[in-house]
C-alpha cells in the first residue's frame, strides 16, 4: 500500500516532474529515487494531451512504490478550473496518493475577494487565496471528494507579489489549514536577507500553531537560502530535481545535493521545537 506524504519521515525529498512524456517521467522517477526521493510531485499541466489520460498516469503512478502528488496548474488558454479538478480527481483513482488544490481555484478574481479582508494577510493582498463563501464551500466539497478517493490533499498559495510578515503568514496557514487540507502550501516572495531571516522564524510559528504539516518557501535568490532550511525549522519537505534540462524549476536544489546537505547536518526539529 503506498504510503500518505503526511506519514512519510522527515526532511523528506521530493522529486519534481516536469516532462512531456510518460516514458521520460517513470525515467526520471527512477533517478530521482537514487539521489534519495522518497516521494514526487507530478506537474499533470505539462505532459502532451496523450500523456495526461488516465491509463498514462496510471503508468506513472506504479512506476514508484513512494507516494505521487498530482499537480495540474492553470496554463493561458487552459482548461476551466471545474476541469482542472476533474482531472486532479481523475489521477486520485488512477493512484496519486495526493493532489494539490490551488487556495484560488474556483476564483477568477481572488485578490478582489481581498478587499475588506478582516485576516491580517488581507492587507498584503496575496495571489492565490479566495475568500468568497461560495468559493471556499466549493473548495471544501472538492476536498471532500479527494479525500472519498483515498487523497489527501495540499492546498497551495503562491504569493509571489507579497512578502508575508509571520502574522501574516500565520493566519493565512489557519486559514487555509480550516477549509480541511491536510497540507498546507504558500510560497510567497522574499525580497531580502532581513525578510529570510523572517521567514526563518516564520516556520518556527507554523510549527508551533498548525496542526496538518507545511511547506514554506520563497521564490528569487533567497530561495537558496530558504528551500534547504526549511525542513530543519518544521517545513515538511524539499523539493528537488536529479538534474538540471529545459524543463526544471532551477530555483529547486538538486537531490543529491540535499541528501548529503540533511547527512550532515543530523538535526531534527521536533529534538528543537515544541
């Protein structure tokens, strides 16, 4: 039985995969398992038409024993986000052991949703985040029907235009963390080494607050700094690549990188952190 990500050990390596192809992705699974990933996420918006029905992920889910989270962001001129699902629901009973449910999904609009926002986050008017009802209720049955699958679900936020101080960030965790993800996802901007240090002391207070695990990091060159660290201060995972080609995110380490960086290092957090 593959095993949830939310019950995997820590710092967990994640491979990311970004191919076209359904050959070129189990490829890269195999590799990736080599350099210490015990776990994937599969960017389903990426593969060619072919390559995202359901009997191809199906190839790819079992090409691993380690648990798949299914990804399917929105692209220009892509599916409708009621699509977007469908298809993230559709990899859940072809094995992905977890989708990723954007926090915006179902809102064309969700900085609009921001106006008036009472949340502290509200004054940073993130990406990512909606607060109408109807969209959060939509969001919830969706995380229902995951779950009625044998999912579970990370719900993400990408703040890239927003640097997020703590309390912002706290209450934006809280918030995604109510609408019942088991995950909780942001990924905000970090526009200098005073904000890392922030950022830093952020996870601290996750840790401490949350009751599901998280991911926080940051985009641009602090990222550097950030992606690493992040687990040894309570972020659940890393993501990474086992090499560099036109299709990675270079902002992501790679594996064996990580491996030997958490070898050394022999530092767990919950040793630390209450």
């Amino acid at each position: 039985m593959t095993p949830k990500f939310t019950d995997l050990p820590r710092p967990l390596l994640v491979g990311s995969l970004r191919h076209r192809t359904t050959a070129r992705t189990i490829a890269d699974i195999k590799a990736c398992q080599e350099d210490g990933a015990r776990a994937f996420i599969l960017h389903i918006q990426r593969l060619d038409d072919e390559c995202r029905k359901a009997a191809e992920l199906s190839k790819i889910f079992a090409a691993t024993r380690h648990p798949v989270m299914a990804i399917n962001y929105r692209v220009p001129d892509g599916p409708s986000d009621e699509d977007r699902l469908t298809k993230l629901l559709e990899a859940a009973r072809a094995g992905a052991a977890c989708i990723d449910l954007p926090g915006d999904i179902f809102d064309a609009d969700s900085r609009g949703s921001l106006k008036n926002c009472p949340l502290p986050f509200g004054a940073a008017n993130p990406e990512e985040i909606s607060m109408r009802p109807k969209c959060i209720e939509k969001q919830k049955l969706a995380i229902e029907q995951a779950h009625a699958l044998g999912a579970q679900v990370l719900m993400s936020t990408h703040c890239l235009g927003a640097a997020l101080d703590c309390s912002q960030a706290v209450a934006l965790a809280i918030e995604i963390e109510s609408r019942g993800a088991d995950i909780v996802k942001i990924v905000t901007a970090c526009p200098s080494v005073d904000h890392a240090l922030e950022m830093l002391r952020t996870m601290v207070e996750l840790k401490r607050t949350l009751r599901v695990p998280f991911v926080y990091i940051c985009t641009g060159p602090h990222g550097q700094l950030i992606r690493p660290l992040a687990p040894l201060l309570g972020s659940m995972l890393v993501f990474g690549h086992h090499e560099y080609d036109e299709n990675s995110n270079m902002a992501k380490p790679l594996l064996s990188d990580l491996r030997e960086f958490y070898r050394i290092m022999q530092w767990r957090v919950d040793d630390h952190i209450g």
